[in-house]
C-alpha cells in the first residue's frame, strides 16, 4: 500500500484496535500473549490469523526468542500487521538502544500517521507492509491487540478504539527492578553464547574496534561457564561514549561488578523513586484531557494480576489468569535469585508477599 491507501486503510479499521500500554516489568508481551492465545469466541484477537501470513516480518530470524525466554521470562509479543511500528512508536531497535528520541511522532491526520509506519518500516529494512494480510483483516470484525509502554499523540486518532493504560502503583520498584535485570543484565553462560553476542552487537553497533579486541577484554570470562556476561556489559563496552566510561581503565571483573551494583542496588533502597505517588496520577495530573479524548482507560496492575480485569474485559477465567501470573511471577523469582539479587526488603512491595503466598 502507498501512503495514501494505508491513510484510508487507518482510518476505516481504526476502531478495530485495542492498546494495551503497560509499565514495565508488569510483564505486558506475557499478557497479551495469554489474551491473544486464551480468549475465547466472544474475544477473540485477530493477532492469531495473522500469524499465518508469511510476511517479511515474521521470517526475522531472531523474532520470537530474542529475550531468551527461558533463562529471563522476558517475552516478544509480535506484531505482523503493522511490523511494531505502534508498539515501538516509530523507533527502530537500534533507536531504541541507542534512546534516540528526535523521531517524529506526532500525527494530527491519518496521512501523517501512514506517513510515519511507512518510514518506520523503511528504516528497518522492509520494503513495504503485507498488502494481502491488511485486505484480510479490513475484511473481519476481530479486534487487533497492540502492546505499548506509552501514550503517544497519535493515539488521538483512534478515538474509536479501546484504550489501557496500566499503571504498577505499589509495585513500582519491584517491577522496575525487573524490567531493569530482564533487559539489562540479561546473562549468556557458554562460551559460544558469549562470543555469538559479542558478535552480533558488533555488528549491529557498527563499533569500529576490531571483534579480536573486544574478545581479548572479555577472556578471562569466556571460557568459564559459572561466569555470566551480561547484555549491559557489552553496550558499554560497543558504546563506552555513550555511557561515559572508560572501560580500557576497567578490568572485565570490575566492569561487569560495578554494572550490576548499579542496576541492582538502586532498585532495591527504600527510598527509590519517593515520587512514586506522581506516577501513578500521571495522566490524570499531567494529561487529564487524554483521558477523555484518548478514550483511555486507566487500570491498576493489581486487578490485572488478579485476574479481575481480564475476566470483566474479555471473560477469561479469573482464576486461571491469576494462577497464571503467579506462575509468571515465580519465574521472576527464579531468575533474580539466578542473578544473585538479594531478596527485595519487605518496605518494598512484592507480588509474592501482597497478591499471593509465596516464601521464595
């Protein structure tokens, strides 16, 4: 479709979406994964469908485990009708990494919208949306669930559409911790592992240091399988500017030792982010006319983990969601204990001892 063809495609299925905007590490991609897989007729997504379209999008090699799933619970809810140019709010993932901002994303029109996807999709090497699978879903009635992490101008174009903003409340430092350990210190163990994401950043960051130089800092964590390297540890080292270090003035050890510190202990004294009261009367606060224009509504995490909102939206099972996320949530657990992140004080809220039972 040319600009002008997805403009009007925009406009007339724009009332077919649902948003799901979530903080992170209130794990959001988990959640719409279970909606999308577990609703039933009354429902039910066409995420599913379009699952079966062979679009460009979908044969990314590296598309549905890009987190390793298993190590970190960290999951990639995908979107093949708009290749995540919504979700990702036009920043492509090295934008994303790099927290590139200056992207345009305001839209007053639909045009100016389409506008936007298309040079998104561009910029990630596609040469064009699935004209075949945007016809099938103009042609059905199913609503399409997209996964985001923030309310964007745009979004007041879809003044038919559903809307949720879901906020962590209590929860806050605990799921920033998480979100935090999930992407940052995300660990590879093997030798290859090590050495394959070392390669691929690399490559990606166009670091103009020879592979062979990187890999001779890192050895003497190469080979030892106890020893994890971390997905934070070789950003710096591909972008040590960026960050303002000076890792060559930095042993390995010392490097990965003073990462993890930062990520982990500041997410885990008392008195983190005291303003917390702010970000849960955000939008009421700051943007108290999105609410009405944007048609959103606001939810609490806590009724989302219990399993109460997704009974009243959708009539899924509230029992089986909540036993759901605390299977999510053990996960969790699981993996900052892997880590080595001290169990969080009790003045700060976790889900295991507020929502449900859980000594680990």
């Amino acid at each position: 479709m040319n600009e002008k063809q997805l403009a009007n495609w925009l406009e007339v299925n724009h009332h077919k979406f649902v948003f799901y905007s979530y903080a992170g590490g209130t794990g959001g991609e988990f959640i719409c994964t279970y909606l999308t897989e577990h609703c039933d007729e009354h429902c039910d997504f066409y995420n599913k469908d379009a699952l079966k379209y062979a679009t460009p999008y979908l044969k990314k090699p590296d598309l549905y485990d890009p987190y390793n799933t298993k190590v970190t619970n960290r999951y990639n809810f995908v979107d093949p009708l708009l290749y995540s140019a919504l979700s990702h709010g036009f920043r492509t993932g090295e934008d994303l990494v790099q927290d590139v901002t200056e992207v345009n994303i305001e839209a007053d029109t639909f045009k100016e919208l389409a506008k936007s996807i298309i040079a998104y999709i561009k910029r990630e090497g596609y040469s064009s949306l699935d004209t075949d699978l945007l016809n099938a879903f103009a042609k059905q009635d199913k609503k399409y669930l997209i996964r985001l992490h923030r309310i964007l101008p745009y979004m007041k174009l879809f003044d038919k559409s559903k809307i949720y903003v879901v906020k962590a409340d209590r929860f806050y430092q605990y799921t920033s911790l998480l979100v935090e350990t999930k992407s940052l210190l995300a660990p590879v163990y093997t030798y290859n592992d090590k050495v394959n994401l070392l390669r691929i950043s690399h490559r990606y960051y166009k670091n103009e240091k020879p592979l062979e130089e990187h890999m001779s800092y890192l050895e003497p964590i190469l080979d030892n399988e106890n020893v994890p390297l971390y997905e934070y540890t070789v950003q710096v080292i591909m972008n040590p500017e960026t960050f303002s270090i000076d890792v060559s003035s930095l042993t390995i050890w010392t490097l990965q030792k003073m990462l993890w510190q930062f990520i982990a202990y500041r997410h885990l004294a008392d008195k983190y982010r005291t303003d917390i009261n702010e970000m849960v009367s955000y939008l009421e606060t700051y943007h108290s006319e999105w609410v009405k224009d944007f048609n959103i509504n606001l939810v609490k995490f806590e009724d989302v983990f219990l399993g109460t909102w997704a009974n009243e939206e959708f009539g899924i099972s509230k029992e089986d969601f909540y036993n759901t996320m605390i299977r999510w949530d053990q996960r969790n657990m699981l993996y900052l204990k892997r880590l080595g992140i001290p169990k969080p004080p009790r003045t700060i809220k976790r889900l295991n001892q507020e929502l449900y039972s859980d000594d680990s």
